[in-house]
C-alpha cells in the first residue's frame, strides 16, 4: 500500500466527483464540478485528495477565513473505510489550521448520517451550542440546466 496525501490535480476532478457521489456527498444544489471550481479559485491547495497505489480512495476541503477553520467533502471509499484513513485526512487538515493560526474548526455533519456523527465524536468533536442556519446564494440544480 503506498498511500500519498497531496492537494488536487485537474486529472483528479472524475475520480474525485465519482468518489463524493460513492460517499453519498453530493446534493442536487451543490454541484460538485462546481464546488471544486470554487475551492480551486479560493484555496486550491487546501483541496486534499488521498491516493492508493494511483487510486483516489479519500479527500478533504480545509478551509480557513480568519475566524475558523472548516472541514468539507472528507470522503473515504466505502471500500477503505474503518482503515484510519479518515483520520488521517483529518490530522492532516487539523495540522494544516493549526499552521494557520486557526484558534477553533467548525465542520457540518447531515442529521441522518450516523456513522459521521460517530467519526467525528471518536476523533473529539463535539456538538456546539450552536444552530447552523444557511441560504442557498445560487442554486447549481438552476445554474447547470
């Protein structure tokens, strides 16, 4: 096994949108060619991918606006899960916050994902005493028809 963490190559974008609809990621309005666009344009190096023996087997997007830090897209085929490899993704993006002087990191699980919610609490996320509100600025599901 020859494990290799490194940011995204454009040769990555199939391998990496087929592993985010295999790990159930993605939704109608977050078009993921696009989210990776808009990482790319933002942050590019903080889009991590995780590669065995030329296999794309993980990913995550770190991301940092000066107040907190936020994990997005950590993704591990279901074929490698219970492996470490989602801890190992997350050191990595904790380290990398860390390095940024980034003081807290925030990080979104969907209610009905059991098995997240039960990663991260492993790992010693906690739920915050805090709600997360959002609103859609542009709908992908509209801007790709």
């Amino acid at each position: 096994m020859e494990l290799v963490l490194r940011s995204y190559r454009p040769g990555d974008r199939v391998a990496l949108v087929s592993l985010w609809s295999i790990c159930e990621l993605t939704r109608p309005w977050n078009d993921p060619n696009r989210d990776i666009d808009r990482k790319l344009a933002w942050d590019a190096e903080n889009l991590l991918v995780l590669e065995d023996d030329g296999r794309l087997i993980g990913s995550v997007m770190v991301g940092y606006e000066g107040h907190r830090g936020w994990i997005n897209y950590l993704a591990v085929h279901p074929d490698r899960r219970r492996q470490g490899l989602g801890r190992l993704l997350m050191d990595d993006a904790e380290r990398r916050l860390r390095d940024l002087g980034c003081p807290k990191v925030n990080l979104q699980v969907r209610t009905s994902n059991d098995a997240a919610r039960e990663f991260y609490r492993q790992i010693g996320y906690r739920v915050d005493e805090a709600m997360s509100f959002g609103k859609r600025l542009e709908d992908d599901a509209q801007a790709s028809s």
